[in-house]
C-alpha cells in the first residue's frame, strides 16, 4: 500500500524520547523511512519505530558538533541515499538570570538550539535541491516569539531559528523545497516536567504544580501532545502544505494571542 511520504526519507535530531519521538513515529506512520538520533541505546526506539514498517536508522551525533552533524548527514547518504525530510529538534534548557548565566551553558544552548539548525540545513539543502523536492521542519518554540524570565539562551536560540527559518524559506521559495517552524506552547517533555517538579519540591501539590504551570501561559489548560505536533509536521510535509513557507507556526493553546 502506498503511503503519503512511502520512498521519502526523514532525519529528525533528538528523536529518542518526547517530541521528536512523537513526530518520528508519525511521520513513519506515514510510510517514510526514518534516521533517528539521540544518545544512548536506542534499541526500543528503533523497534517501535520500526512497527510501521519502514527503514529504520539511528545516529548518535551530538548535535552541539558541526563535524558529528556532517557524519549524520553523510551516513543518512550513503545508507538512504539521503535526505528528504528534516526535522531539526534537538534541545536544550537552562534557567538563570542573566548575570547568574552559566557561560558553557550559554554557548551550549546556542550550539544545540540554534547552530545545529544551521548545519544540519546546510547540509540537506543540496541534496533537496538536487531531487527537486524537500521540506525543512525546525521544532522553535512560542519562546521565538515572546521571553520568558531567566531563559536567555533559549529565547534567543528559539528566536534566532524563526530569524534562519524565513531565511532559508525565502532563498527556497521557487523551488520544490520549503522551510517552516512549528513553535509549541507547553508540552509535557522531560524540560517541562522538571520544572513541575520544582514546584513540587516547593510544597505545591503535583496536580496544582501542573495546574499553575499551564495556567500562567497557556489559556487552554492543557498540554500540546507529540501527536498533534507530528500531524502537524504531516500537514506542512503534504501538497497542502507547499506553499508555507517561512512560517512560524504557533501550536500553543492560545499563549501567543493573549
């Protein structure tokens, strides 16, 4: 049976838990052949991945390496034949004022947020060009287009990968190959539920730690799930979606139309 990405090969960075599990097994659903990347063993992943029943690989780069992404890349060639669909997803979080801000940490966040966007990119676009057909899927943030209190590096990170998604969407715009972001409000991931954690730890009960969180953001009071950002990623990767481009699209709730 012919699926609507069958023969399309996916690399989605940070794929081995939480969003870019979520979007990885979607977009597998939809029959395209995935490159996984994540640290540790991947085992698992792999195997619930590979249920859908395409091809199915996995790349341990650290994404923070420019010299790691190009050894991604060249193994998404030489055992794909390349890549048709990015999903740069990876990242990282850290809360502190700014004056308090770890500086490795800074430059940390920069390099997984924001650089590893660049590289990655760079890296696909021939290739895309090349086949006349691509699509560029970075995972921002609404933290791309508001701040919040003690994440300097991740806003500024989220907001620079909106800045290179328009972009690479504008030097893209009469070809086959579309950049957009899709920009989450709160999902429940390992970097949200720790801060929920911190309220816990507070004293605040779990339920109302959860409650309080949502309730200062996001008017929906409830969580964007992985699922509803893959389909997302499906809409934006479809025929539909050919012509948004340089779009920063908001999945958050209702937190950016207060």
């Amino acid at each position: 049976m012919t699926t609507p990405l069958s023969g399309k090969t996916a690399l989605v960075t940070g794929s081995t838990s939480g969003i870019g599990l979520g979007i990885a097994l979607s977009l597998a659903k939809a029959g395209a052949n995935l490159i996984l990347n994540g640290f540790g063993d991947a085992s698992a992943v792999i195997a619930e991945v590979q249920q859908f029943g395409g091809k199915v690989g996995h790349h341990p780069a650290d994404v923070s390496d420019p010299a790691q992404i190009a050894d991604m890349l060249a193994y998404a060639e030489r055992e794909f034949g390349g890549v048709d669909i990015l999903v740069n997803n990876a990242g990282i979080q850290h809360v502190a004022a700014v004056e308090d801000f770890p500086v490795e940490r800074w430059d940390s966040i920069i390099a997984i947020n924001l650089s590893s966007v660049f590289h990655a990119t760079r890296l696909s676009l021939p290739g895309m060009r090349a086949k006349a057909w691509g699509r560029i899927i970075n995972v921002a943030s609404v933290h791309g287009q508001v701040g919040s209190v003690g994440k300097a590096a991740y806003v500024a990170a989220k907001h620079g990968v909106i800045g290179l998604t328009k972009v690479v969407g504008l030097e893209t715009a009469t070809s086959n190959v579309t950049c957009n972001a899709i920009c989450p409000g709160w999902v429940l991931t390992p970097l949200v539920q720790k801060q929920i954690d911190d309220r816990v730890q507070a004293g605040v009960d779990p339920q109302q730690a959860q409650h309080d969180l949502l309730a200062e953001k996001q008017p929906s009071l409830a969580f964007v799930t992985p699922p509803q950002l893959g389909e997302l990623v499906l809409f934006l990767c479809s025929e539909a979606g050919s012509q948004v481009r340089g779009a920063a699209w908001n999945i958050d709730g209702g937190w950016l139309a207060q």
